[in-house]
C-alpha cells in the first residue's frame, strides 16, 4: 500500500517529458494526461537536473537519437540522474539509447547504463520490423508489471478460456539477454525465434521497448501504475518502485506470440461543402451513384475513438484529398491527428500529401518537413503511395542503387524504417500465360471468380498513381522489392479490383508480396465478413488486415472479426473481453454481418442487432403512451418489459389502461420480464384476466400477485434469460424498453439497463421505446439505432432511483469482516444491491487496484473510483474498465455513469457467463441470502414457500469465483431476522428454494465471523457455521446437528 499512501500524502509532481524531436511525443503526452497526471516538457538540460519524475519516448533511429540529445545538451545530465537512481521511465529508443551500442547506428555511443550493444532482428522467421502486439514474459515482480508473482504469471498464463495480454511493439533493434544484463531484465518477449528484453528496471529506473501509450487502456494502466509509484518516490517513499530480486529468466517458460493485427481504415476527404468526412469508394469512385454527392460516414475523429472502443488494433488515415497547396500548418488532417491521438491510444497510421511541395504561399516544404509535422500531430507511421512508385522506378532505373533523396529512405533515417508504410494501389492486367508479359512478375489466379473477361488464369498487377487514376507499368513484386530496399517497414496492399466488392481479399496478390519481401504485409480491399480475415491471416503470412466502408456501416463489428479470429485458432489481441464471448459461444449469439442467428444444439430465431441502422426506417412518435402500444399489444401477443431503472413506467401504466379494451377478445397477454420498478399496475388483480405476468425474478410490486396465483415466478439463472429469446423459447412480440436521446449519429442508449434488454430487442418482432433525458448515456453493448425502434414516445419523468440505506450494527460488522478478511488488493469484486454491499464498499478505502465486473452495481462504488481505490487495472480481461449489467440507485449514480467511458454496461449473457468471471484475479463475489442450513444449502429466492426475489446472477457468480483459481465466493447474511429468528437453521423451511447448493457454497460470514465450508464434510460445516450463529441460538443449533447428523 505504500506506493497508494505517499502518491496520497503529497503534492502529484509534474511528470517531466524529453522531448528529443523526433516520432509521436503528442501520444505520450496524451497518455500521461490520461493517467491522470500533468506533462511538462524538458526545454533544457536544468530541466533534467530539477525533474522530479523523467520520461524519455522515443520512435526513431538509434543514432539520430543520440545525436539529438547531445547537441541539445541533455546527454551529460540525462546520465546524471541515471546515476543518482531517480525516477525514470524509458520508452522503446528511450530504453535502447540506454546500452552501449546499437547495430542501427555504428560508432555511435549510447548512454551506456545497461551492458551490451542492441542488434537487428535477424528476419529468418518472421518480418521485420516486429510491428504489433506482442505478449510479455515478466521475470520478476514490480510496480510496472506486477507487484505478485501471480499477477506476473497472468500475463503469459491466465485464467482458462482467456488469451494472453498484448502490448504494441514497434522495432528492427533489440536488446538481448545476456550475463552482463541479466540482472537489469523485467520482462522478455519472444519474436523471430528469439527472446529479447522487454522491459528492465534496477532500482527507480525502468523502461520498456513496448509502448504503452499504444498498448489501449491496458498501457494507460501500467502507465500510471508506474506514475504512480514514481510519486511516491518523488514524495519521499523510497521503496515505492522497488521491484524483486533478478531471476534466471521469466515464471512462465512458453514463448509469447505476436497478434494477427485489425486495422480500421478511414478515407479522409473534403466534400463538396468543404467539411472533412470519412468516406468509402467503390473500386476508388467516393461519389454516390450518377455522379452525387461524396459518400459521408462520419466525422473522422469520431470514427477513431468509436474504433478504438471496439477493439481495433490500429487506424489508418488516408488523406485522399491531399490539399495539395495548402500551408503545412494549415493542413486539416493536423488537427485530425491531433483529435485522434487524443482519443485512442492505438498506433495511428496516416497517408496522403506526404511529398515534397511548394505551398499557396511560395514557401517549398520536403516530405520530410510534412512527415515530421504528421507525427509531432500524433502519427505513428506515415504511408506513401505515388511517391514510392516513383521512388521505386527511379531505384530500378538506376540498377538498383538508393541515391538517399526519395521520402522513403528520407523519412527512414530520421524515424526509422518502421515509421514507413509504402501503400501499393494495383490493378490486374489480365495475360493468358506468364510468356505474354515476359518482363512483370506475372501471377496465377487459383479463385475462378478472379479469372480476366476471357478466362484468363494469369495476370501481373500495375501500380496507379493518384489514387488509382494512372498506369506506372511497374509491378507490385517490383515496386515491393525496390521499397524494402530504400527503407520501407511496411507494405499496405490495396486492390482496385478488389475495391468495395466484399468478395474477400486477393490471396494471391497477398500472398505473392508476402513472398517477395521480408517486411510486414498489410492486407487491404475485399472485406466483407469476418471469415475474410481468419481466411486472408491462415493462408498468408498477411501480418494485418485492414477494412473500411464494413466497419463504417456496421456491417460487420470488429468484435465479430475478433470472435471468428478465436474460433479460427488466429492469434489476436483480445482484451475486449466480447472478443472471447463471442468466440466462446461459436458466433451463435447474435446475427452479425448479415448472417441469421444459428446453433445447432438449440431451437433458433431470426434476430436484429440493435446498433445496425435499418435502411429506411423511422420510428413512429407516438402522442400519449397508450397511442405507443395500443396497436402493437394485442390479445395472444408476448410482451416483454424492460428492467429495473430502465422500467418504462409510462409504458408500464399504459398497458394497465389499455387492458379493458382487450377483455374477452381471445387469448390473454403474455408479459415476461425479470424486476421492475414502479407499481406494475397491469399486474392488479382486477387484470387477471387479462395479464398472464411471468417474472423470471420478482420485487415489491410483483409479490402480492404471485402469492394470489395471478402472476407466475420461473426459477432461472440470470445469464440463461437471454437465451429464453434467442432460441425462441419464449418468442417476444413486443419489447417495451427506456432509452436516452439519440446522439447526432441516431444512436440512443440502453442506459442503466442493459442486462437482458439487449437480448429482447434483438428478438421482439416490434420495439417501443420511452426517450428520456434523464437515463445516463452508458458504453457498452447498450447503443440502439433509433432505426431499430418502431415507436417512440418522449418523456421526461425521473427515471426509478433507490436511496443509499444506512446499515446496521449488524451489517457493518459483515461489511468490516469481509474487506478486511476476504478482499485482496487486486480484487475483481462482483456485489448485489443492499446494505451488506453497501457496507463491505463503504469500507474498502485502504485497498489497491480493485476491479469490478458485476451483474449490477450501486452508488457505493462511486467514491471509491474518484479515490483511485477502483482502478480495474489488474483486471485480466476488460482492463480498465467497469463491467456491469445493470445499476439501481440515487441521480448521483446516474450523473457518474453518463458519457464515463470508464463504465461498460453489458449484456448479461457476457457478464455472468462463468468462463469470463473465472478470468478475473481474485474475483470476489459478495452475495447475500435468506437462510443458510446447517449442510450449507443456501436459500436466496423465498421464504418458506412465499417467493421473495429470484434465482438471479448468485450461482454465476459463486461458481465463477470459485473456479478462479484465487477466487473468493461469498455468502453473506446477519445471523438473525429482525424479530430474532436464527438464519443460520437446522433445516429449511418448508417450501424454501435452494439456489446455492451445498456442493457450490465456499465462504460464509455473519457479524459474528467467516468461516469456508469448502470441502469440509457435514458435520464440519455444521460446527464452522454454529460458531458464527448468533449465540442466543448455538446450543439449541448444536443439539439439532446433533440430532440429525448423529455427531459433530
């Protein structure tokens, strides 16, 4: 805890950034933002001496690097406080410049900390650069990686089901492990058959070649995990960065794997009124049909931050309009990258205007002036295209020699060969055999569907210039081989033909350049479902894959590519824990790309996902609530409810008052829902007759009419509900649902309510919705077009809250006994509603990088973000996120989870799936109960025979934390009732539901104690839950186990 209480106990020093010159330093800047810190840059070498906390980034070059930092006068001082063991955080050239040498740069002297000379990948079996994401090997335990050798161990062997946590890398040079170096090792990654260092540390010096300013909100977490202790230690705390012992080599042995990369793509133009706009061509025609207006998808940086949240591994820029006479500074597609950086912290790539140029003003800039400005903007890889078709024409002419003056080789020397992406544009010029065209590198074709208009099975692909418009007659294996000579890190493979098709990537073209070169490949045109990618990624060495108009439409989401990537056995990056579900679940649960909803085991619907737009469809406005439901609620017809603060009440009511007008007319009317707020009025007895009410979970106002035999309860585990609809066992006719205003793009929110209202609007035939300003906009799986709703009525009534209640003496006691007992720091907690929660959260304050991925959740987490006590960063899965499905409670609640993108609510199916809690570290489920038998049955549903609540997420989330391998379920209840009752009994009552059987139960706790009953026999149990039973009632407990095991 030390790290946590100095950071606390004193002033968050500035976080001094060196700022070299060269590469991305707006990223990390933004990252150290994100962190939650404030950047200052090193102007002067003083800057270094007076710095508290020092962070050197670096994209670049070895050589220039060093030049850079000693003709600004930062080398000496830099050394000095390497010496003097202050605070330091180095970043991929900020880590390299840290040994002797470098390969990259001959006779050029590094800082010389850290023994040893960095050396080229060697290429023998794998690309180089090794561009992407990468897994790490921790070696020991630190505040950077881990601070646990279990936390360390995760990183490359987590919880069952999951896959191994990536970081960006981007580097030809590397440092390997050698004897001299050993003891300054962190962490290793494996790449190109090697292992080499992925990060050291000796005392408060740390640095890493990932960069976790690209590495998602897993890299903003360590980012400020290290910041963090680096405070401390500023704040006079000296052991708050100290990391374990060296070690011989990592916990884990096996190898880490690199990540087959998604890409999204954005074609940034002017249109026609002069905006930016992302838009998408069809074989490179942006204008709508017969000549129209250019096709507008979105705004651009917009489209980059919703990318980002949805799990791309990297975007790409394509400035097809270039602004060819523009002023540098005054190039829109600065302020877009500036946007951008700002907004996703993935690798950004931008192409287009990258040549030299006289502007508007007379003033002549080089590509490598408009180069330098994209990346001090926020690039991280700058494409050429035209230019490198020139440049490779003039190396072929030349007989293959580099004259060091194309922007290629340019932009390489300064930044370093990773920061240039050649972007091909070919098209096929059909043969009908290879001795027709005995000077291209001509191809077969092996797809029928790619034959020329006369069955030809050959062809050689011509490079275009601008845009697709000219021939060059060079061939792409030509063009290939010439960029990799100049100094080309990545090859971006496009395809006229190809073009807006979505007929799948040409895997000859791809496969061919991946042959031809040693540099990544990037496989771009065609995309049109997700199995295009597995296809293009296990038939090529394609490292990337890249789509546009697919993602940009919602065609097909990224997690849908994720998913099939897992079900293909593809390495992928898949934090997003959505990634995982869908893989798990065979993409069976939701049609996606146009595909029908399918599994095999089971009955199955039709469904719609509520974030595709519905071409041509505008909900209807209704005039009163029940105008919104008269037409659609008729005699026979199911209607679904939507839950908790999400209850639509004025829909609710409605249906109360529409229900005279249906008696006598045929079958009653079916409404399922699990709880609802409100009065429920459709569930009065004078509606029997009308209202057929089944709750798959009760509350106040459904109780009375199940105990009168008018409503029904049905028994069911919360994350089973969903598939209630999605296999048609209860088809939905109607879904009644409250949801925000929609944003300017038409997408509304499910708000505090996600839960199983997702799978509802994705099976009823028609959906109604209430537009209330007042639900919260949440992330998450709950985003709704308003093309996917039917009828909308507007209100602005208060949606349901539920006041924090004060606990008990009683309760508090529970709440001191698990947090301080039972809670670790690291925790992934998992906690109902009432006052236990409640009580357990109000005491957690001296706790560290808890997580929270919970069925639902309430006001008592609050304070406990602000206070940097929830920072969710150990998480294995949604790192960094707030994992719900469902909120209830006071405005304040609501205000926190509006526009937060800390918070994702979920659909309950992912949430309370046991193969995602399991993955969580330590995972912690606080549930509660109504009585608990002397054997460990637990009984949360009823008491006695009256049914009280319901089945619920309790056995989801006991069974997932107890097959965590750290996990701790918890069952927790007062060891009496307020009128003195034992809950702690000889047998259950008559009638009372088991939800928790005896088998599942672990941890019990009253105000008297906790005791684990796991794998204890039953007379154990019956002793370890007597000794917590309230002691007015023990001996009469005791002769009663007596009596009915016999012995104790």
């Amino acid at each position: 805890m030390a790290a946590a209480s100095s950071a606390s106990a004193g002033e968050m020093p500035e976080v001094s950034l060196l700022d070299y010159g060269a590469g991305n330093i707006q990223s990390i800047r933004n990252a150290i933002v994100k962190a939650g810190f404030s950047p200052k840059d090193v102007v002067t070498p003083d800057d270094i001496r007076t710095a508290k906390v020092l962070v050197f980034p670096g994209v670049g070059a070895f050589g220039s690097a060093m030049e850079t930092l000693t003709a600004r006068g930062f080398a000496e001082p830099l050394k000095e406080y390497l010496a003097a063991d202050r605070p330091f955080l180095g970043i991929c050239i900020g880590m390299q410049t840290l040994f002797e040498a470098s390969e990259e740069s001959p006779g050029v002297a590094g800082l010389g900390v850290i023994p040893g000379t960095i050396t080229r990948f060697k290429g023998a079996m794998a690309a180089v650069p090794q561009i992407g994401w990468n897994g790490v090997s921790p070696w020991r335990a630190s505040p950077l990686l881990g601070d646990s050798e279990e936390a360390c161990r995760a990183w490359s062997a987590p919880a069952a089901g999951a896959s191994p946590s990536k970081l960006y890398f981007v580097h030809s040079f590397r440092a390997e492990v050698t004897d001299a170096n050993r003891d300054w090792v962190l962490a290793s990654t494996d790449y190109d058959g090697s292992r080499f260092i992925a990060a050291v540390q000796r005392g408060n010096v740390a640095a890493t070649q990932f960069h976790p300013e690209k590495s998602g909100a897993l890299g903003i977490a360590l980012l400020r995990r290290f910041l963090v202790a680096a405070t401390a230690v500023a704040n006079g705390d000296a052991g708050a960065l100290k990391a374990g012992a060296p070690a011989a080599g990592p916990w884990v042995a096996s190898p880490t794997r690199l990540a087959r990369r998604v890409v999204a793509c954005l074609d940034v133009r002017s249109n026609d009124a002069g905006d930016l706009v992302v838009t998408k061509g069809d074989q490179y025609d942006v204008r709508e049909s017969g000549g129209g207006a250019v096709r507008n998808l979105g705004k651009p940086v917009e489209l980059c931050q919703r990318y980002y949240e949805e799990g791309a591994d990297e975007v790409c820029f394509l400035n097809i309009t270039a602004f060819r006479e523009m002023p540098l500074e005054e190039q829109p597609m600065l302020e877009v990258l500036a946007g951008a950086a700002a907004a996703a912290f993935v690798p950004l790539t931008v192409g287009g205007g990258i040549r030299d140029y006289t502007d508007s003003a007379g003033k002549h800039w080089t590509s490598l002036d408009v180069a330098a400005r994209y990346f001090r903007a926020g690039a991280d890889k700058i494409s050429v295209g035209s230019d490198a078709v020139r440049a490779a024409l003039a190396w072929h002419a030349s007989g293959g020699k580099a004259t060091g003056a194309s922007c290629i080789e340019q932009i390489a020397r300064v930044y370093g060969s990773q920061a240039v992406v050649v972007s091909v544009d070919p098209r096929r010029v059909y043969v009908a055999s290879p001795e027709d065209a005995p000077d291209k590198h001509v191809v077969e074709m092996t797809e029928p569907r790619r034959f020329g208009p006369a069955g030809e099975r050959y062809a050689w692909y011509e490079c275009t210039l601008s845009g697709g418009r000219e021939g060059s007659g060079l061939d792409t294996n030509a063009l290939a081989r010439a960029c990799e000579a100049l100094g080309a890190g990545e090859l971006l493979v496009n395809c006229v033909d190809e073009d807006g098709q979505k007929q799948g990537f040409d895997l000859d073209l791809i496969g061919d350049l991946c042959a031809a070169v040693g540099i990544p490949v990037v496989a771009s045109s065609g995309a049109g479902k997700p199995q295009h990618f597995s296809e293009v990624f296990s038939r090529t060495r394609a490292e990337a894959a890249l789509a546009a108009g697919i993602f940009h439409r919602r065609e097909v989401p990224i997690s849908a590519v994720k998913g099939e990537l897992a079900a293909a056995g593809v390495e992928h990056r898949g934090d997003d824990a959505s990634f995982a579900m869908l893989a798990r679940q065979a993409r069976a649960l939701a049609r996606l790309a146009g595909r029908a909803y399918h599994d095999s085991a089971a009955p199955c619907i039709a469904m719609s996902e509520p974030f595709q737009v519905r071409p041509g469809h505008e909900p209807r406005v209704a005039t009163d609530a029940v105008d919104a439901i008269a037409a659609a609620v008729r005699p026979g017809t199911t209607v679904f409810v939507g839950s908790a603060a999400g209850t639509p009440l004025a829909l609710t009511k409605a249906l109360a008052d529409h229900g005279p007008s249906l008696r006598g007319k045929g079958d009653k009317v079916h409404v399922v829902h699990i709880h609802t707020e409100g009065k429920g009025e459709y569930m009065a007895p004078e509606l029997a007759d009308v209202f057929h009410v089944r709750n798959f979970f009760t509350g106040p106002n459904a109780r009375k009419s199940i105990e009168a035999g008018h409503g029904q309860y049905a028994p069911i585990f919360l994350s089973e509900i969903p598939l209630l609809f999605r296999r048609g066992y209860v088809p939905l006719d109607v879904a009644l649902i409250t949801v925000s205003p929609p944003d300017k793009h038409g997408y509304a929110s499910l708000g505090v309510s996600v839960d199983v209202v997702r799978s509802a609007i994705q099976c009823a035939k028609t959906t109604i919705a209430v537009v209330n300003p007042n639900m919260p906009r949440t992330f998450g799986d709950g985003q709704v077009h308003m093309s996917q709703i039917d009828v909308v009525l507007h209100s602005d009534d208060p949606i349901p809250e539920m006041g924090v209640r004060v606990p008990s003496e009683q309760e508090r006691d529970i709440g001191r006994i698990i947090s301080e007992e039972l809670v670790r720091d690291g925790a992934t907690l998992q906690m109902g509603i009432g006052a236990i929660p409640d009580a357990v959260l109000s005491q957690l304050g001296d706790h560290r990088d808890l997580g929270v991925h919970s069925e639902m959740f309430s006001d008592g987490i609050i304070d406990l973000v602000q206070n940097g006590v929830i920072t969710n960063a150990r998480k294995h899965l949604n790192v960094g996120q707030l994992i719900g499905g469902f909120c209830v409670g006071s405005r304040r609640l609501y205000d926190f989870l509006d526009d937060n993108t800390l918070v994702r609510m979920r659909d309950i199916a992912y949430v309370n799936d046991t193969t995602i809690i399991r993955q969580q570290p330590n995972m912690t489920a606080i549930n509660s109960a109504v009585e608990v038998d002397l054997t460990g049955q637990v009984v949360s549903d009823s008491i006695g025979e009256r049914i009280f609540s319901g089945v619920g997420g309790q056995l989801d989330f006991i069974r997932g934390a107890s097959l965590c391998p750290t996990g701790v379920p918890i069952i927790a209840l007062p060891s009496v009732t307020r009128r003195g009752e034992t809950r702690i009994v000889p047998t259950i009552k008559p009638g009372g539901g088991v939800v928790t059987t005896r088998a599942h139960v672990h941890n019990i706790v009253t105000e008297f104690g906790a005791v684990d009953l796991f794998g204890k026999s039953l007379q154990e149990r019956a002793k370890l839950l007597i000794s917590i039973a309230h002691p007015d009632h023990r001996e009469e407990l005791e002769r009663a186990a007596f009596e009915r095991l016999k012995s104790l």
